[in-house]
C-alpha cells in the first residue's frame, strides 16, 4: 500500500490506481499510468509507467500537482504475488544470486540491501511471466565483490543441470562489479553449451524510478526463451535511454563505468545481439543459429585453481610482486603490462627491471601470461626489442584477451589441465575468446 | 638515397622527386607527390605525400606501376637536415625523451630501434619549423615501459626552466604506453604553469606510412606555439582517420588502444581543444584564456615517493598483497576497486577478506586511496552498506580519478607533503584532476 499521504493524494483527485495522470512540479512534468504499490516498493514513492513502459517513481511531495487524463477502463493488473506458470511457454531457470537487481534501498538508513525472495523481483516486471515459464534457483544472496570462483563453480553446475533437465535457456541475476568476471568464468566451465545462458543485473536497484532493472530482466528473458544463442553472455542496456539491450559474449565484455546504466562494452567484439523495447531480437550479421550447436549434455568443468593472479605493471611497479606471489604458491600469472605488453625489461633502473623476477616465475613453473592495460587491442610480442626479451623468456602473450578473462581463463586452465597443457591453451581459443586479427576501427569501442 | 631499384623505376617512367604521379597495383591505388628520400627513412620505400598532406610509404616491389600525372613547377623543398631557425616565429622547447616517436624500423631485424639524433624527428615535417622556433633538449632516450618518476623529474626541470627563460610552450615527445602517467606526473609536478607543456608521440613510428608521428607533432607545436592553453595535457589523433587530433587534460586521459592512432581518451572529461588538419585550434566552450593564468615563474615540485603501489582487487584476490606492500615500507597504496570502489569486506570466504588488511595498512600510516577499475565514472562510499564500512576504515575514496592518476598524484603528494597533509589533498582538487559530478552521459566515452 502507498503511504496515507500518497493516497490522500490520489483519493483527492479522484484518481486511482490504473488511471492515466499527469503530474507537475517545478521539478516533474510526466504522463503516465499509476502503478500500484508492491511489496518491494517504497511506500512514500508515487510509481508511474509512462508510454514507453518504462516505471518512474516520483519521490511524494506537497508541492505536486496531479490532474487525470483518462480512467482506467476495465480491470487492473495488478502485478503478481506469485509467478503464474505457463507450461505452453519455453522453461526458463531463473539462478538468483544477489547483486543490485535483487536489492533495494532501506530508507531509514539510505543503503541499499538485498531482497529475502527472489521472487519479488519479478513481481514488478509480470511481463517475464508472459515470456517464458520460469523457476527459480535461489542459490544464494551475496555481493558481487564478494564472488569468488566458488560461487562461479555453484552456478554452472545449476545451469549444466537445468539445461539437461529440459530448459530452453538460463538467466543468472547476479551483481553487476564482478559480473564480466563471472561470465568468462561460466564460459569456459560449460562445455558443448546448446543454450543461452544471460547474466543480467541492474547498475540502480529495481526501486528507483531509473532502474534497468526491469528492461534487462525482459530482454534477459526473451533471449533465455527464444534465441538461436548458444553461449554464455550478458545482456545489460546498450545505450544511457531505456531502449535497447544488448547481449555480448561472456569472454568479451567489461564493466566500463561505474554507475551508468550502459556500463557493459563489448572489447575486441560486437554484441551478439540486441533486443529493443519491443522484445524483437536481431543478430550480429554472421551469427550461427542454434541448430549447429553440440547435440551432447551440458557438462559443467568446475575446478579452477584458486592460486592464481592478476598483476598490474606500471611506472615505478615493484617486480619483487612475482617473488611474493610466486612465494604463496602461485600458480599462476597474468600480467596487465603497458601497450602491446611490456613489461620494464632495461638495466636503466635495476630495482625496476622485472625480467628476473618473470625468469623466476617461469623457471618455478608458474604459467605467466601478459595481457595489455589499455584493454582495447591485442598484444603484440613482435614489434619492439623489449617484447622479444620477453616472449623468449617463456612469457605467453595472450592475444585480444582482456586481462579479466585471461586471469579467469588460466585459473579455469589450471584447475582442469596440467601447467604444460594450461600453457598451451593459455593462447587458443576455446570459447570465442580470442578473435582473429580485424581492421582497427572494428575493435574499439563499439 | 633511395634504392637503385626505386630509383630505376622512377627514372624509367620520367619521374622525379616532386612529381605528382599515380601509383597501382593490385593493392596499390594512390595519387601523390614523390618525397625525397631523408636519413631516417628505408631506401626501398617509397614516400608518397597524398593530397591531405599525408605522407604514405610503398614498399617497392616489381608489381608497382607508375604514371606520371603532373610534373613539379620551380624548386622542390627538400627536407631540412638541420633545423632553421626563425626568432619571429614563437620559441617552443621540444623536450626530446624517446618512444616510438623516436624510434624506426631496423629492416635488417624487424625490430624498432631508436632514433639517435632528436633532430631526424623533425627532417620529415618541414611544417614545425614554420609553426615555431624550435629549440630541442635531448633529454634521454628510453623506451615508454622503462620511464620512471625519475625522468619525470628531468621532463618537469626542463620544462620549468625553458619556460621560465621565456618559452612560449613546450612540446614533450614521449612513448605512448605511459604517456599517461607522465602526463599526470607532469602536472602536479609544474606549479604556476603560465604556459601549454604538450606530450605528444607515435602509435606507429615514422618511417611506417600510417604514422601519426608527422600530425601529431604538427598539431602539438601548434598547441605550444600559439593556444590558449596553460596546462599539462596530451596531444594526439582524436579518430582513426588524419583529420584531427585533440589535447587533453593531462590528469584525465588514458590509453585505451594498443595500437589505433587515436587510442588517448578523455576519461571523465572532454578535450581540451581540438586542432584540424589546416591547424585551426577550436576550444571546449569554458575553457578560461591564459590571460587569467598565474604570472609568477613556474616552479618545478618534483619530489616524489617511490614507495607507492596501485593495486588491483578482483574476484579471489589476495587480501595478502596489502602487508607485501606494507611490509615493503609503502607509504600509499592505490587500490582499484570494483564498480563504485568495493573490496570484499565480508566474512562469506575469511581469506578473500580485504578489510583487515586495509584496517593494518592504514593503521601503519599508509595513506589508502580507492578508485575504480571501471576507469570511468566516479567511486561512492555512501551507496552500499559494505562501501561505508570500508570508508570509515580509513580509505579515501578518489572521486572520478582514474586509478593511475590517483596513484601518480599519491606518490607526488607524499613526496611533498606528510602523510596527513597528502591524505586529506588526495580526494581535493589541484589541478583540474577532480571534476564537479557532472550528467551521466557527459563522462563517458567521448
């Protein structure tokens, strides 16, 4: 129920829940249907849906002015309690796992917590009802900074067993930090993947009015339910307004801000589809249906080898970095080095010269790799004097990988393969994540 | 000299240095003038200069053909081998520091190689010499990955003092791969600046037909020589194409390509001032003219504290690297977080818990600063409940810096002032580092 004032409000105007209204302020000038209030939502939060199907919650103030447009004819829909199943609909298993889109704001003290239900978060959006029949794995609630491989190694074992049990495809809610991480990790632990697996999320929880909440839980849906995608992905919004989603391959992809709500950017790739407010999906050009994909089960590789590290190179960076990590039983190490992947490799300032230390690692039968800090672009071990220096020193340059998926990708190598075979692997492609040399213009920023 | 092969092919067809002409084979169709050949060039490339003004370079090989289109009127201009002064022109210092700016190919290996005289970088853009008066300080040749506060530091003296005698500006060629960090450096470490200091260098070296390095160096001498400008900043391609490039704030740029020409970015910003092909300067709409700037001489503050560390946080990260760094006699620490400025601080997995660490560092008096490994957007401790947590365990939260302007500022900061002073200026503005909130869609990307 909204507050006594908001319903005093509406009460005044004769209007009620279902009605079109335009609302004014000095701050508010919207159209728009009055939503009624869930149990997720903030009592003192007027929530409209304008045209566009998009919610606004409009913080109550005596200041506002409301006038009616038109009633409502007809019964409202009132969002549901439950989710209806829908046996004629696709079977979608729907992993919760924390993270924004399943939380919201506690305003006694301002910070944002976590729902109890998964459910609720589809109370606002009974559109997903409408789209697929979806169950729901609650398997845990927790933070994205707070995921670790071990959570990673829970949700592909669910996804590996929903999908063998028959759904048609998978979403996984998950907090948005971490979420690129958690996409490369899903990507190399299901193997012959014959279905969608969406991560999805919200960059605002799903009670303030700019949520994305909603529209990437639709988008979400729609491409678990009926894409010709087999692969692991994430489907965020593609532009800062609320009229296109995106989904992008899991081993492709970067979080690239940190509050927008189109933070999720392809690296070194194109979106494999997109999904406009109208649920229409359309595919990258040369994308492969899904009728090519593996006829065999899901198989869920879990292991990952917990000792392994990312490790920046910077003006001034201490080498001696290797030598600790090397000295916790390090495993394994991705480099993020400068440009085309350096590392300083001179005797100009001898503290600062990490050829011996990366020697060492080597030599100690850590599997090193070098990734580039710029992110966008590949590593190029051919091109200046120093790179040589350090290709030959058995350093594995890992192509147009981000350093996310490659610190990911040798962690996963590493569990599952010995240090040769991990070596090997470190710099082929397995899952579509390493591309093919392509025009410059194509690999940026798209 | 070119190679008695090129120089048979143009003798065969009638051709001099000069002329327009036509080249075509099945790869080949270009229009333009021959260059005469210069000392840093390979004699079996050809240099053609297009009609922008671009110069490409062909490999010679049997398969070229060649027409003449227009045979050159009056005397050509060959390349200077020592650069002409000109006392009417503005006096700019060109600080000579290496990169691939200063490097060319080895053709015998491969390899690039650096330049060993600062002047051949000037032979093949005449334009400089009629821009400015150019004095060149060779500094130092080294390569982007071995630079260090310590030559910083000469950049900075140089710069102050050439300056102080009455430089208009000062164009610093330099490596891309930590241009940034330099560029950052730089501007804290010049106090009263009065003047433009532009970096500036190549994605690809000069003798290579798609090199930057000709525009780029143009388009910064005009920057130095003649713009309103009177800050740090970086001058280079702004598109893929040779039609502009940009300067931007030296604290609020980064390199996002590995290879593209114009892989500098504003992060959280916009350029400064962008110069076109014809060297038309235009300004960002409020940039303040160098009238208002400060009148006193330019101090150079180049203290810094080498024992500064950025460290990146990331799922299954080693909590352990903070008392490596601690235990190593740090005095700051940089810590990229994920999305808003997060480390795990919970007791889900206790090894993977951060917040004791971080307790330790900042309780030995190592100044903490948190940023965003997103690189755009701004960190926010009063968003979650484990972000508050965190802020009130010490860490300063570094607005909209990006990770390696938080670590440069850190370090210099701690070089000039006590721990307590640095800590509260490190989330202050001091030279344009930290930007007011601005519109989502404004810090992004552009």
């Amino acid at each position: 129920m909204y507050s006594s004032e908001i319903n005093d409000f509406l009460n005044k105007g004769g209007i009620s829940v279902g009605d079109k209204v335009k609302i004014e302020s000095d701050d508010v000038n919207i159209e728009g249907e009055i939503m009624p209030k869930t149990e997720v939502g903030n009592p003192d939060t007027l929530v409209i849906k304008l045209e566009n199907g998009y919610n606004v919650g409009i913080a109550y103030s005596s200041e506002l002015r409301i006038s009616l447009l038109n009633k409502r004819k007809g019964k409202i829909e009132f969002p549901k309690a439950k989710i209806r199943p829908n046996k004629d609909l696709p079977s979608v298993e729907l992993i919760y796992t924390g993270g924004t889109i399943g939380s919201k704001v506690d305003y006694k003290t301002g910070g944002v917590y976590m729902l109890t239900k998964p459910e609720e978060l589809l109370y606002e959006v009974p559109e997903v009802s409408e789209i697929a029949n979806i169950s729901i794995s609650n398997l845990f609630n927790i933070a994205s900074e707070d995921m670790s491989f071990h959570e990673w190694q829970k949700i592909a074992e669910q996804a590996a067993k929903s999908l063998n049990k028959g759904a048609r495809g998978a979403i996984v809610t998950i907090g948005t930090d971490t979420m690129h991480y958690a996409s490369a990790a899903l990507s190399f632990m299901l193997k012959n993947l014959n279905a969608p697996v969406v991560l999805t999320g919200a960059q605002r929880s799903s009670d303030r009015g700019s949520s994305d909440a909603f529209f990437n839980l639709k988008a979400a849906a729609k491409i678990a339910a009926s894409s010709d995608i087999a692969e692991v992905g994430i489907c965020m919004h593609s532009s800062s307004s609320d009229d296109r989603c995106h989904f992008i391959r899991g081993t492709h992809v970067r979080k690239m801000h940190t509050s927008r709500r189109d933070a999720f950017r392809p690296i070194n790739n194109r979106p494999i589809a997109f999904v406009d407010q109208k649920l229409n999906i359309t595919y990258k050009d040369d994308y492969a249906k899904i009728e090519a994909r593996p006829k065999e089960k899901v198989e869920a590789m879990t292991r990952f080898e917990s000792k392994v590290a990312l490790v920046g190179i910077y003006p001034n960076s201490d080498p001696a970095i290797l030598d600790f990590h090397v000295s916790r039983g390090c495993k394994g190490i991705i480099l993020e080095g400068t440009g085309l992947g350096h590392a300083p490799v001179s005797t100009i300032h001898d503290e600062l010269n990490w050829l011996n230390s990366i020697k060492a690692a080597v030599d100690a039968g850590v599997v090193v790799g070098m990734t580039s800090q710029c992110i966008y672009g590949r590593v190029n071990p051919n091109v200046y004097r120093n790179l040589r220096i350090l290709s030959t020193s058995g350093v594995v340059y890992c192509e147009d990988m981000t350093p996310e998926t490659a610190y990911v990708k040798l962690g996963w190598l590493l569990g599952n393969y010995n240090a040769e075979r991990a070596k090997d692997m470190l710099n082929k492609d397995i899952r579509g994540e390493i591309t093919k040399r392509i025009e410059f213009d194509e690999n940026f920023l798209v």
